[in-house]
C-alpha cells in the first residue's frame, strides 16, 4: 500500500532512461546506466560461455559443451545451410553470435529485478542492424565483384523503359528500408514489450490509489502480467530468430545468381 | 462555446487504425501456412522459415505505427 502512494501513470518513453550510475545520479552525463552494464553482461556471458565450453571439447560432451553445440548447431544447420545452402556454413559463426547477443539482450526483458532490455534503446539494434548491412553488402562484393553485385541487386530483368522505375524502387528497398526495418522491427518489439508490462503493473498500483474497493481489479491486471511474460518471452525468442533468419536471407540475396 | 471536447492523444487511434492492415497480413501469412500444411504435412518444415520471414516483413509495419507514434508524439 505503500508503493501505491504516487505511481507515474501512464509509463511514458521517459521511463526508458534509467538513471546514471556512473557519475551517480547526474542528470547531464550517462556514461554507465543499467542499459551499459547489461550489454557488457551480455558480452563477457558469452564470451567466458563459449569458451569454457570449447576449452577442452570431448567426444561425449558435458553439458556446457552440449549447450553451446547444439546452439551453433540449430544456427548452423536449420539458418546458415537452410537459408543460404552450402555456403552459408561461412557465416554460421557471424549468426550465432547474432543470435546469441539479441537473445541475451532480449532476455534481460523478463529477467525478475533486471526488466529491462538494453534492445529497448534503438541505438543497440541500430548497430546490428550496421553490422549485418556490411556484411551482406561485402558479402555480395566478394563473391560478384563491385559492379556486377550492384548491377545485379539494382537492375531487374524488365524491359528497358521501365527501369527508370524499377532501379529507385530496387535501391529503396535493398539499400535503405532492410537495414531500417531490421533495426526498428527488434527495437519496437522489445519496446513495446516492456511498454506492455509497465502498463499492467503500474496499472494496478494506479487503481489501488484511486480506490481502495479496486484491489481485485488490480491483482487481476498483476496476473495479466504474469502472462504478458509468457507472451514476452515468445516474442524475445522469435525476434532473436528474425534477425538471425532475416540477416540470412539477405546474404543469400547477395550471394544469388541472377536478381 | 465549446460543445464537445476531446483531450489526450489521437495517436491511439492512428496506432488502432494502422494495426488493422498488418493484423490482416499477418493472418494471412498464417493461415496459408496451415492451409499449406493441412494439404501437405510434409511441406511444413520447408516453409516454416518463410512463415516467420512474411511475419517479420509484415509485422514491421505495425512497429513503425507503434515507433513513429511516439516520435512525434506532441509534434503536430
């Protein structure tokens, strides 16, 4: 009840700024918030993950091995191999990794006292989404040459008087809108993921200090978050596989033969 | 004289508005897909990847509505 007593209502994007604790408490300077600590969390789980489990690799695995196994084993085999073809075992490594990174990041989300995932900040999948670009652009490069991949990616097999048409359209949407949407698709889900929960918890704490008589209504909204969090926790997983399956596809759009 | 007043955002309803075109797309991608593995069990496995490639391509639009409702939120 006394949590109850002023619960800002309705969340707002203010709520995503978590305060600074490196300097502590400043209003002017964010150089280490929670945001920056969990993607450095993030970095050194996974790195002391995979390699500890490659440290001494076994032929029966231990179970931190198994782990890491059958996770570049899932990427490699039903995302590389499937997307791409043979080929794509070359970017197995980049893909998990990719895979790995959001799905921690995402993660965080519904992590009990965390609650917050650092994807909710566009800046984070903005870089990915930089990172994934490159990488089908110089993956295309490399196996057509410079003028034949861009030839190949801008000019469609159309007759020659509606090109002038189709080449703009083709740019817009190989060159700008893929990395675009890749990094507002991540952004907006965990966005509005947290954005959902904040509005059934506090919710409840709103209606509590409305009216006292309201309490049923609030544990109600608190169990509706509880679910939300089992809903979240399919969208952490299936946006993690998006990226992951989407900066695959790309790469085999680069590698194709013909448009 | 004022005879009705409307105070908040409208950009709930531009967001209600904008669901409806993904919420159909996404329908569709999905239904296909179970239309397709109905007739074809077999297929499921081929296809999937492409179920949650449309889904993702379709999806994003709803997310713009949600990301591009926020940014100008109070600018017009």
């Amino acid at each position: 009840m006394v949590l109850a007593a002023d619960v800002p209502f309705p969340p707002s994007v203010e709520d995503f700024f978590l305060p600074s604790i490196v300097p502590w408490g400043a209003h002017d300077s964010y150089w280490f918030t929670k945001i920056t600590a969990l993607v450095w969390l993030t970095s050194a789980i996974l790195i002391v993950f995979f390699l500890t489990a490659y440290r001494k690799p076994q032929l029966v695995p231990t179970k931190s091995q198994w782990l890491a196994e059958s996770i570049y084993g899932f990427v490699r085999n039903n995302i590389s191999i499937e997307m791409i073809g043979p080929r794509g075992v070359r970017f197995a490594p980049y893909l998990t990794t990719l895979f790995c990174f959001i799905l921690l990041n995402n993660f965080y989300g519904i992590v009990p006292f965390i609650q917050i995932s650092p994807n909710s900040h566009i800046a984070f999948p903005a870089m990915l989404a930089i990172i994934s670009y490159i990488v089908f652009i110089s993956a295309g490069i490399r196996h057509h040459g410079f003028v034949k991949y861009f030839k190949m990616s801008l000019v469609p097999p159309a007759p020659w008087f509606i090109l002038p048409l189709l080449i703009p359209i083709e740019f817009f949407s190989t060159f700008m809108v893929r990395p675009f949407s890749l990094a507002i698709r991540l952004f907006a889900n965990m966005f509005a993921g947290h954005m959902l929960l904040l509005v059934f918890t506090l919710g409840g704490f709103a209606m509590l200090s409305a009216n006292l008589w309201l309490l049923p209504v609030s544990i109600v909204s608190w169990l509706m978050t509880i679910a939300l969090t089992f809903l979240e926790f399919l969208v952490i997983v299936l946006q993690a596989y998006v990226f992951t399956v989407l900066t695959a596809s790309y790469v085999q759009g680069a590698l194709a033969e013909g448009h | 004289m004022v005879l009705a007043e409307v105070v908040g955002s409208t950009a709930a309803i531009g967001y209600g508005l904008a669901a409806i075109g993904p919420g159909i797309g996404v329908g569709l991608v999905f239904s296909s897909h179970i239309q397709s593995t109905a007739r074809q069990p077999e297929s499921s496995r081929l296809t999937l990847p492409y179920v949650w490639i449309g889904f993702a391509v379709v999806e994003a639009l709803a997310l713009l509505g949600i990301a591009f409702g926020f940014i100008w939120q109070g600018t017009l």
